[in-house]
C-alpha cells in the first residue's frame, strides 16, 4: 500500500484569463478548455495536472495523490475512517472530471482537500508546451511538489506521516518550522510551513532545461511585481529556481536541477542552514521586515561558512546516469 506521487491539483479562481496567460505563458503548460467555467492544464502526457475552476476564494481546491494500486484506494479509506476522517468515494462524474480510473476523497484536519486516486488518464495527443520549452520533469515523480501553511504541526504531521505513509526527508526549526516529505525520488512533493497559519503557500514545478526556467525568469521580471522570491539555490533540495505570484496570491516555485534520494536508505533529519544557500529574496516582504533581514543573515553565514551542494548535483543528468550504473 502506498502513495507514489503528486498527480494533479486544482484551484479554486474567478481569474481564469490570468491564469491562461500565467500557466499557459510564463509557466508554459498547455491549456485544455473545459467549457468556460474551468481551464485546465498539460505538463506532459497525462489529460490534465491543473485544473482552475471559475469558484469564489482564489485558493487550493485539492491536491491529488496517485496511489500505487486500485487496492490502495480502500485501504486508505478503511485506515482513515478508523482513525475518525470522512471518507468519500468518487462518482463517475468526478472520476470522469479528474480523469482518472478510481478515487476517493477526505478533508485533512486544517480543512484541505486531498484526493487519492489510481489510473490516470493517459492523452491520445503529445503534450504542447504554451511557450518554447524541453518539457517539465515528472513522470514517476509526478506532477512536483506542494506546500501548506500549516497552524499546528502536531496535528497534521501524525495524520500525514502515519496515517498516509508520507516519509518525512528532512525539517528545519529556524526562522520557522519546515518539514518536507517525499513519496518517490524526488526530494519531497509535500511540504508544510510552520507558519501558525491556514491555506497554500505554493506549488513547484521543475523544468528538464536550466534555460527554460531562467526564461521564464526574464518574462517574470518583466511584469510589475510578478516576482515574489528571486533566483536562488535550496539547501535541502538543491533546487535551482525563482517563485512567482499566482494570479491567486499565492506562489509558483519555478524550478530545475531537483536532488533525487534513495528512499529505501534515506534517513530524515534536521537542516540548520536556513532554506536557501543563495538568492530567494523575499521581495513580497518590505525591506525592513525582521523575517527578510533574518533569512538575508542565514544565507551570508551559509556563505562564510562555505555551505553548497555537492558538485554532482550541479549536473542532474550526470547524477541520473550515475544513480543508474552505481554498483
């Protein structure tokens, strides 16, 4: 029984023109209409990773997880209805919405909305990016990753981590709380922010080519406060990327160069070098708040202390090709 990957995610926005040209352009995922109350949207060969329905609030609607079997679906159900959550199976309509085989759904104790589902559906035409782009990398990692703002870790860590099987990559105590979960090889594809706060903090998706995502970069810049965290290097990920503001207010992180572990050895523990070796300016934050200043600080010690990632993640290919051959 498990749960293998972010599969797909769904907005709740009245902005679906924005969302068009911020997807469809600046991201460059493929837009499919829906049938002018909701557009969704491609990253590869799956039907659909990102549904924007025309609903009042401008938030998350659902993430979707992918589980590894059809089994798994009542599995979970029978675990989470155990421990005291709701669970509802999905109808053909919302299988049919979703594309997918099978799912149910529940709501997490902050009140999200997270749906397990098996078989996606598979699209009959290649996937056309909206701007000139190699493509995003998923597949077995899924669609990337999600992050919540979370008001009491204490109650959604045991609910994800021991009632859904999601395996805890690392944490981080200071400025504030971090945890990262992974459910594949990617480093993680679930996230919360300690904030003592409710809602979505951002999605991550990661393109195969460096200079794909600087480009998005450049047209970022190009629209007034379009950027709300600069270019900058992760410290527990590796990650190379720059976050732009969803035309919901929350965040996109636009990523490459994502550390890939082995989640049969790997073994969680905690990060003390602040998020970011360099970069990731807070720019939606005035210049005087103590949060900006203290993350300024955090990545100038990282930097007199000579933190940096190994250089074999400088190339994921060449670390791909050697994961493949070790041994």
């Amino acid at each position: 029984m498990a749960i293998i990957a972010l599969g797909y995610l769904g907005v709740r926005s009245d902005r679906l023109d924005e969302w068009s040209d911020f997807a469809g352009h600046l991201l460059g995922m493929q837009k499919i209409d829906r049938g002018g109350k909701a557009v969704a949207f491609r990253m590869d060969d799956k039907v659909q990773r990102l549904l924007v329905s025309e609903e009042p609030g401008e938030t998350l609607a659902f993430l979707g997880f992918e589980v590894d079997s059809k089994d798994d679906l009542q599995q979970y159900a029978a675990r989470l209805e155990h421990a005291g959550t709701r669970v509802h199976l999905a109808d053909s309509f919302l299988t049919d919405r979703r594309f997918v085989s099978d799912m149910i759904w529940f709501n997490d104790p902050m009140g999200n909305r997270v749906e397990l589902f098996y078989g996606p559906m598979i699209a009959s035409d290649p996937f056309v990016p909206g701007r000139p782009i190699d493509g995003f990398k998923t597949g077995a990692l899924g669609m990337g990753h999600a992050v919540l703002h979370v008001k009491d870790i204490h109650i959604m860590m045991p609910f994800y981590r021991d009632i859904l099987d999601f395996h805890v990559s690392d944490y981080g105590l200071t400025p504030y709380g971090l945890y990262f979960f992974h459910l594949n090889d990617r480093h993680h594809s679930f996230a919360m922010v300690g904030s003592g706060q409710e809602g979505f903090h951002h999605f991550m998706v990661e393109y195969q080519n460096m200079d794909d995502m600087a480009q998005g970069y450049d047209l970022a810049q190009e629209q007034e406060g379009r950027v709300a965290y600069t270019l900058g290097r992760h410290t527990n990920d590796y990650m190379t990327s720059y976050y732009a503001h969803s035309p919901s207010g929350f965040f996109v992180e636009n990523g490459w160069g994502g550390r890939l572990i082995e989640p049969e050895i790997w073994m969680p523990h905690e990060t003390v070098d602040g998020p970011s070796f360099w970069g990731h300016d807070r720019l939606y934050l005035d210049k005087n708040d103590p949060a900006r200043e203290r993350l300024k600080e955090m990545r100038l010690d990282a930097a007199d202390r000579g933190r940096r990632s190994p250089p074999v993640a400088d190339c994921p290919w060449l670390y791909g090709e050697w994961r493949k051959h070790k041994g």
